[in-house]
C-alpha cells in the first residue's frame, strides 16, 4: 500500500533543508552567545570556513546553487515559540533560567546574517562578517551543511537498495561500537558530533543507539534540537574562539598573554560546577596551566581537545595536585578525534584517579568509512573559525601544530609570549 | 506524518499470515507434484514433521492457538488467477507450458488437506495424511510456519529499536557474505532457502541482495512466488521423497533395488536438459551409481545433498570418466548446509573440471545466527518427510548416518539392500 500523501508530500520540498531549526547547534555554542552578548556585544568577527582535508576539492563536489538554497534557508529560520519555552524553562546544568530574559528576547527576534560565498581552487570561502553574537551562531550549521551536502553528492548516485545497505552497514558499524563500550561500568560519554555527523537524521539515530545501549552512561548530546526532542541533557560549556577573539582585541604582549584568563574569569562570573571547565590548548596547555591564577585549579574539569590526551590529562593532575586539589575530584572530559579503542584506553588508564568523561564527535555521528567505495563518505577535517576581531587576525595554535591557525608572523609572536616550546605534531583525522 | 490507514490496516489482521500463496513453496514441489499426480495419484502418504534439533522445544516456544491459525489459514489458500497465468504460461528451464492443462485444472481447485497436531515431550507431532499429490504439498509452507512462529516469539520480546539493529545487523551480515561472493567470476548460486527462512519478507530481501550483488551469477529462486515477483527464474528439480515412497511401495528386495531407477525412469520421461539432475544419496550414492542404469549417465548433473560435497563430487566425476561421459559438460549442484567459506572451496577445487552450482539455503535466508541473547534465533534442523506410503514406512539413508530415517529393521534391510558399508556420520547444522 503506497502512502501517496507521504510521497506527494517529500516530492513537494523545493530543497530538502538540512538545518530546520535555530537550535539544530551546539549547546556550547548559545552558552558562549550569551556570554559574548553581555561582554563583547559590538566586537566585530570575520568567521571563515577551513577544510583541512584540500585533498576533497568540495567546490567540485557540492553545487553552488544547492549549498545556497541551504545557506539561504538558515537565514530564514527563527526561534520557534516551543525552543523558546525550552531554552527558558529548561534545566541545564542542574541550573533553571540559564539563559537570562534580555538574551533571549534577542535570540527570539535573531536571524542569521548575510554570508559570503565564492570558489577558489576547487574549494568554497565562505565567510561570514558582523557582531560577534551574530556571526558566530553560523559556525555549526555552515560545517553540518557542507557535510550533509558532500554525503548527499555521494548518497544521489545510489539506488534504494544500495541505500538500505549502506544504512544498515552504519548501524551494525555503531552498534558494534555500542557493544563495546557496554561492559564498561563507569562511563560518562556525550555526543559532541553536530558539526561533522552525516546528516540529522542519522546523528538522531546515533543518540538513540547511545541511549538504548549505555542508558544514563550516556549522559547528553551537545545537540540542542535533539537534547529538546528526546529529553535529554544538553552537554558543552566553551570553546576557542573565546580566547582567541579576546586575545586578538590586545594590543600589547602583557595584555595578550592574560587575554585567556580574562576569558575564564569572565566565565567564572556567570557560570559554576560543571559548566566551569578550563580549555587549556588555545595556546599550548602546559604554558597555560603554569601561568594560571589559583582560583582556576578550583574550577571542575578540564577539557583536552588536541594533543596526546593521556598526556594532557597527566599534566592536569600534577597540575591539580600542584595546587593542592584532589584530581579524584577532578573531571577531565577528552573530546579530540575519540573513538571506542582510545575511549577505553583512556578510561582503564584514569580509573579511580580523576573523573573521567569524553566528548564523542565525528566518529559517533559520521563514520561512513569504508562503506562506500573511493570512502567517498569518510569523514573529513572541516572547521569554521574567528579569523579575525575588529580586524586584527586571531591565532590558535593548540597541542597540535597541524591544529595552528593565523598568519605566521603572528603565530611566532604567540608562540614567544605564550612560551610554547616545540610541539609534537599529531595526524588530524577529524 | 504518522500513516493512519497504513497502521490501521496493519493493526486489523486478525492474524499476521506467514504463507500468503499456495505458491509461496518450492519449485521442485510443483513439479514433483505434477510427476506424482500422473503417475501415482492415488497413494496414500503420510507426512510428518521432524525436529532433528531436540533440544529447541517448539512446543514450549510456539503457541499451539497461533500454530492452528497459520495452518487453517494455509488450509484457506488457493491459487489465485495471476498466479495460475504465471504457472502456465511463464518458461520455466527454457520450456513453456511446463505443467499440463490436466494438472493446472487440478491444482486451480485445490486446497491443502487437514493436518493433525499434538503436543508431544515439548515437540509438536504434526501430520498430514492422504492422496500424495496432496499431502506432499503441505511440506513447505509447514516448514517456514514454524520457523517463523518460533522467530516471531523471539522478536515478539525486543521493542521497535533493537529490531532495527537487527534487522540492520541481519542485513550487513549477509551483505559481507555477498561481498565475499561478488570477485568470484563464474558462480552460479540459486536460493534453496525456503523452508527455513527466518521470513517470506527476509528471503525476498535475501533474494533481492543476491540480485543486487551477483547480478546473473544469481540464477534465480526456489520460492516460486518470489520468481514470480521478482521475474527470476524459479529454480529446482526433484527430492528424496520420490524414491522414499517408490521404494516403500514395492513388495521384495529385488523390486526396491530397482525403485530409485525408477523414479528417474518416471522422470527421464517428462523432462529434458537442466531438469535432469540426478540426486544419488537416498540410499547411499556409490551403489547408486555403481549399479546405475547406462541411460543415467547421459543426464544434465547431479545433486549432492549429504555427505563430503567434495568426495560427492569427486565420486561423479569419475563415474561419468567411467561410463564415457566428459564431466566438463555436466553440472555438478551442491545443496547441503552451504555458506560462502564452502561455496569458494568447492568453486575453486572443480574450475575446469566440471559446472558447479550452488543451491544456498538456510544460511542464505536465515542466518541470524549470533544476533540475539542464547543465540534464540539461530536455525536449526526441522524437515518434514515422508513417513509412509499405503501403510508401510519409508527409509531414508543419506550420505550421512545422521540423516538417516526410518525403522531400525528396515534401515537394516535397505542397507542390506544398497549395499551400503560404513558411513562417515557429519553434524547436521541446518
């Protein structure tokens, strides 16, 4: 029996939009809005698009015409009066009223602002210009589009049977993944994959997976829309761009040099218990946790997002005990490049010596590796950063020197005054 | 946008059919049928149904309310209009009007004869009695009824979303046996895998990713409605019920050695090329063919269905060697407990030496072996044979002693008979 309304009805979308909804982003992200919003409201940001992958020439593979449509469909999205209610009502963090009346009244009437689009040598620049607060609620969705649309590229040249395979190959992938880490008694594991997952329907299913199999060892998405939809905790606190906007705005090297933990003290203000994670790699983690003030050691956790992560995390502890805390107290999220055997790893590795919870991203949410042929579907290293704040250009440099960022003039001078030393390179795989 | 009349519909069955056509069986039925109505249409059999898997109590696990409702609802089918059409006018092994006008009528007005089920030491006796050509067409559809009953009060545990895994599982899992398959450049493998089917819908899905993936190297289907559907070639010639009951029927020693020539004598007479298969194992294949007939040499192939495939093979071909025959021009069908590993050996040993064919069952259509806690779903070894003819009990030995059935005093005296030495028992998995 053909449901000719169902069909008539998928026949009738002009495009199918791969983003449907403001809040279809990272929790983190609309924590750190409202923390720009309050502290630097009227910094102007240029964001710009990043594929570390050249190799995948996305100009030659994604229409322009399509990726507008979809860019063009962000811009007309608005807040809906039930993701309204829920980012007002909600309890995050153990905390009601997170997000406060004056930033949500602005959120209800936001829309996204204009962006700019051109190909060059095979691949897109896409930038986008303004307010802070404005310009940097592009990020996720601009990186889940271009994702989405590489996928569906691919996924158009298949026939419905090779369709079914390729989603059934995916969920015995996952499900494998899910298998074992079951056993595992202790864990805590986010999914953090928005920006890379292959697409929404399947980073859905991917959470599902995760909460059938490991039940409340899953402990949230950082997917708002998902989080609201399937009543779950919506997991994140902040990300680089914090520091490296506010390092940008310095004009002296003293000044850059305590722009990081500027960063957190303003955090320190709004936010407490979890939501008080350090990000210690913007400019090397070692310089970083040496240089910082005291009041940090007694924030929560740690997040190690680049470089080796066992090492990262030892670091942290000595640190900790450094400054007289118990690490067993400690959390230390890991959210770099994850996957089950390195999850596992770590968690035996840290058990019993400092809490331990990972941040689960491209390898949770889109591993179509080797499912395809040419694994045209594998993930790739795509990201959408500040370059610049009020025309000055930002820099990251990371535990990573393949994860550096900025002009190299501008790299070296970091590196001087943040005293980062040689770096181990590491293989960027997502 | 939930599909109320689809759910509506699917809620108001009283029952959920598992055989929905007469059809829904083995080519080799019909055709045995045909042979059976012309030449003894008024034996009287009687069919039951062995569990050789004593330890899985279907009585214990299927409902005998349900197992009633899936047989009198077999009992209600007849052939509908296509269905007869297709029967006779489709080309079937290169040969239009396959089945005669006398039998067509027949069979146009038939309908399945009462079964008798009892409860017995946590086993179903189920037994079908009468006229042949009627009995013996109950063996098919009572084979996949219980299968599926005793799959259904698996899954009937398990919610919407670990059927999806499964299924998803299911799926992947044969689709890496098809992948295993696919580099090998001259196979020919058909579906056998009917009467123990995990489903009606999970061997069509089977038989769609053999197409998929094999293209012509999949020659076709036994299921015949499935061939019918899916415009494939419905595969399959003759079974051991032939000569079991022929052989019961006669009187002295002398007139039972002679019965498997018989049988084929019979068939040697109604059919041509592809359709003349010899299958040797009833009472042990090397007497068989040491005492053969010269005519028998002169046939398409052979079907080795018990025993060591490849001695089976071996043995044939220098029977053929023997009797002047170039065994590069005959077919060699293996049919017992095949899956991929075996099916490349035996493919890789014969190249060259003779056409090798694979009838893949069970562990083509219901491998779900290893998916589910205590591995509830994994197949197991159910057949439903010919126990009697006109009052006297059938024999079978096979090539494995394990196959074996029958009295023990007239197991003894057909392997008096046949000259049947020392068998070499192997494990029936399925």
């Amino acid at each position: 029996m053909v449901d000719i309304a169902t069909r008539v009805y998928n026949h009738k979308w002009k495009i199918d939009p791969i983003i449907r909804s403001l809040i279809d982003t990272d929790f983190y992200k609309l924590l750190m809005c409202q923390s720009v919003f309050r502290n630097k409201p009227d910094t102007h940001v240029e964001f710009s698009l990043i594929n570390r992958s050249r190799n995948i020439r996305l100009a030659d593979v994604i229409d322009e015409g399509e990726l507008r449509e979809q860019l063009d469909h962000i811009r007309s999205l608005s807040l809906s009066r039930g993701e309204s209610t829920w980012l007002r009502g909600n309890m995050f963090y153990g905390k009601r009223q997170m997000f406060r009346p004056d930033f949500m009244e602005w959120f209800e009437n936001f829309r996204l602002p204009p962006y700019h689009l051109e190909k060059r040598d095979g691949q897109y620049e896409l930038t986008f210009e303004g307010r802070w607060p404005e310009v940097m609620l592009w990020e996720i969705p601009a990186l889940s589009v271009l994702m989405e649309l590489r996928g569906r590229a691919v996924l158009n040249a298949m026939d419905r049977f090779e369709l079914q395979v390729l989603y059934a190959r995916a969920m015995t992938k996952l499900w494998e993944k899910v298998e074992l880490l079951r056993p595992e008694p202790d864990l805590r594991i986010a999914d953090f994959g928005t920006r890379r997952r292959h697409s929404f329907l399947w980073q859905d299913w991917c959470v599902r997976a995760m909460r059938e199999g490991l039940g409340d060892r899953f402990v949230g998405t950082s997917n708002c829309l998902i989080a609201m939809r399937r009543e779950l905790e919506a997991i994140g606190t902040n990300a680089h761009e914090l520091p490296m906007v506010y390092s940008a705005l310095t004009d002296t090297d003293e000044d850059l040099r305590q722009a990081p933990y500027r960063v957190l003290a303003d955090w320190h203000e709004e936010h407490e218990g979890n939501l008080r994670i350090i990000l210690p790699d913007t400019y090397g983690s070692d310089g970083f946790l040496k240089e910082a003030p005291d009041w940090l050691a007694g924030w929560t956790g740690i997040r190690i997002d680049s470089g080796d992560p066992a090492s990262g995390a030892e670091t942290a502890i000595a640190w900790w005990k450094e400054r007289g805390e118990d690490p067993r107290q400690k959390l230390v999220i890991f959210s770099d490049g994850l996957d089950v055997d390195k999850m596992l790893e770590l968690q035996a590795r840290f058990r019993g010596r400092v809490r331990v919870s990972f941040g689960w991203g491209t390898l949770l949410t889109n591993d179509f590796r080797g499912l395809v042929a040419e694994d045209a579907l594998a993930p790739f290293s795509l990201v959408c950063k500040a370059v610049s704040a009020d025309g000055r250009p930002t820099v990251k440099l990371s535990d990573n020197p393949n994860k550096a960022m900025g002009p190299a003039d501008e790299v070296a001078r970091y590196k001087r005054v943040f005293d980062v030393g040689i770096q181990k390179p590491r293989a960027v795989v997502v």
